[in-house]
C-alpha cells in the first residue's frame, strides 16, 4: 500500500513538472525581502541652482600703468642707491641720493645772479620813471624781465638743480629694475629705477577657447594664492583677443582686491553666471566608457542606471539637466556598487526599504 501510494504522488509530480515545462511557468520566485540587496542613501530631485564657473591657472603681474619710471629732475651725480632689484619700498622711503653736479651749481648760481640784476634794474627804472627820466613801457618792460628771471629759478630750484637731494618712492610698491649705477653722472629726464605699484597689481590667467566665450568683463572671481594659501576675491577687468601662440590659451586679466605678491602663482575661479536644474551631491555621478551616469530606485526597490548631463560643478555639488524622472529617488551613498537592477535597502535597514 506505501508502494502504491509512492508510486502514485510520483507519478503526480511528473505530471506537474511536465505541465509546468509546457506551459513556460516558473517556480514562484521567493519574496522580495530575501533576495539579497545593496544599502544605499537616497535624495529627491528637486530643481536648484549652481553658480557656472570657469577655472584657469597664471600668476600675479603688474597692471596698465602700474610700473612708473623715477626719473631725475635735474641733472646730479649718483651718490647712491639703497635698494635692489625685487625689493619692496613702502610710500616716502630713500630710492636714490644725488649730489648737485658743476653744471647744476653753475646754472642755479646763473639764475639766482639774473634775479638779482632784474630786481635792481626793476629799481632802477621805477625811480627814473619818478625823476620823469623813464616810461610806463620802460617800467612795465623791467617788471617782465624780473617776472622771467624768478621763474626761471624757481623752475631750478624745483627740480633740485645745483643742490643735494634725496629721491623718495612716492607710493608703496616694489622695485622692478635699477637702471642707474652710484658715481655716474646723469642729465635731467633720466630714469633711475622703474617701480611697480603693488596697489595696482593683477592676475593674469590662461583660458581655453571654448570656455572663454563665457567670460566677460565685471564677472566676479576667486583667486587662490598657490603658494601662501590666500584667497582673494576680484573681477574680470579684460579678455585677450587672440590667442597666445604659447600656450593656445587666451589670457584674462582680473582685478585683485588686497594685496598679493608679484609672480604668485594663481588659480582663478570665475563666475559666468547660473546653472539650473537638479543640484546633488558629486559623489551621485558616477562615469565610465559610455558617459556620465546616476541610479535611481523604483517603487519596488531596484536601482536602474541612468544617462545624466552634467551642467557644472562647484565644490561638493553638481547640477544635472532636469532630465531625470523627479519620482524616483537619486542613490548617493553606495552608487559605486550598484549594477543595473540591482536590489537596494536604505542604508541602516535590515530590509528593503519601502
């Protein structure tokens, strides 16, 4: 009887299995909260905003018009020159002394002498004009000849001609060439020392052509000291138009808003404008051989890989295209894991999450 009863619940399962193949079912597949899954974290898109940057890299250099030649007024001997080559001088500090030259002397005593004789003759006429021995015209005459006579030394005397003198740096900056040696004797007009104005320095950075297009005069910018650490912040003063045959790139000029050393290298962080769409974390996109991707998770728990366009990047965040399904949630935490339809839980769940 155990025989037959055998014989026959075999006979059952043959007949079920063989159906079962017919027809193409299947086992019932175990419950979802058993198949094995990859904790994650997960955001909700929701539209933002990331500030459109471009970045490039050049150093501090002086500005328009920040290097100014110190010249010599008048003519004098280079007695000496305190200061070198890279040196930084604040606003009033000694940058060269010059002794008065024979030449000098010789014109400055020239021109006090014609005061002199002017004034007397100036004198002279006006009291012949009392006697009736002189004319308005004669007196008038005398006055011009005085008036000559005192501008052409007080021109003297304002440019240091046939006197010692100290030449002082009229504002703070830093030495960029010294073009005089002590003990040489130079004529009125000559250049001594050129002398950069720290106050006026800019940064000048390389840009790629396609991203330059963005860029624009007034757009504000981070400047990052590479040596010292420094930021400063400041704005686009001027792009190039052509390319610098070099480097192929094209340089932009940004104002500084403090102080940096000359030659610092830089990096500048430009601001061009906005980009609009989903704003999540960088670490969410992932990237391989067919291009940026993301995963989202549908109502039954399953991460399915998606194609992102990335608008930009600032700091930790990146803005994608509003492309993406705004119902399912975005994976971050445990993207890297992931495969297309692969089974997650949130992280710190022992189950799939609802």
């Amino acid at each position: 009887m155990k025989k037959s009863y055998a014989a026959i619940l075999g006979l059952v399962i043959i007949v079920v299995a063989a159906i079962m193949w017919k027809t193409g079912s299947a086992p019932p597949a175990p419950p979802d909260n058993d198949r094995p899954s990859v904790a994650v974290s997960t955001i909700s898109l929701t539209p933002g905003r990331l500030p459109a940057t471009v970045s490039a890299y050049g150093s501090v250099g002086a500005g328009a018009g920040a290097e100014q030649s110190i010249t010599i007024g008048a003519g004098g001997m280079v007695a000496a020159i305190p200061v070198i080559q890279g040196q930084a001088v604040a606003a009033g500090d000694t940058l060269a002394v010059i002794s008065a030259d024979p030449q000098s002397i010789a014109e400055l005593r020239k021109a006090e002498s014609a005061v002199t004789a002017a004034r007397a003759n100036r004198a002279h006429i006006a009291a012949l004009l009392a006697s009736r021995l002189a004319t308005n015209a004669d007196l008038a005459a005398a006055d011009q000849a005085l008036s000559d006579a005192a501008g052409t030394l007080a021109a003297l005397r304002a440019t240091g001609a046939g006197v010692n003198r100290t030449i002082t740096a009229p504002f703070a900056g830093v030495i960029s060439a010294v073009l005089a040696a002590p003990g040489t004797l130079q004529p009125a007009g000559a250049a001594l020392l050129r002398l950069i104005d720290t106050r006026t320095v800019v940064a000048t950075v390389g840009v790629p052509p396609g991203p330059v297009g963005a860029v624009k005069p007034g757009d504000p910018a981070a400047i990052t000291m590479l040596n010292a650490g420094a930021v400063i912040s400041g704005r686009v003063l001027a792009t190039a138009a052509m390319l610098d045959p070099q480097t192929g790139l094209t340089d932009v000029t940004i104002s500084l808003d403090g102080p940096a050393p000359l030659g610092e290298p830089v990096q500048a962080v430009i601001t061009t404008g906005t980009r609009n769409g989903y704003v999540v974390p960088r670490d969410a996109v992932q990237n391989d051989d067919q291009g940026d991707y993301a995963f989202q998770v549908d109502a039954r728990n399953i991460a399915h890989r998606v194609t992102v366009h990335v608008l930009g990047r600032a700091g930790d965040q990146t803005v994608l295209a509003p492309d993406l399904n705004a119902a399912m949630p975005l994976v971050t935490t445990g993207a890297y894991q992931l495969d297309d339809g692969t089974a997650v839980r949130m992280a710190g769940s022992s189950g799939a999450s609802n």
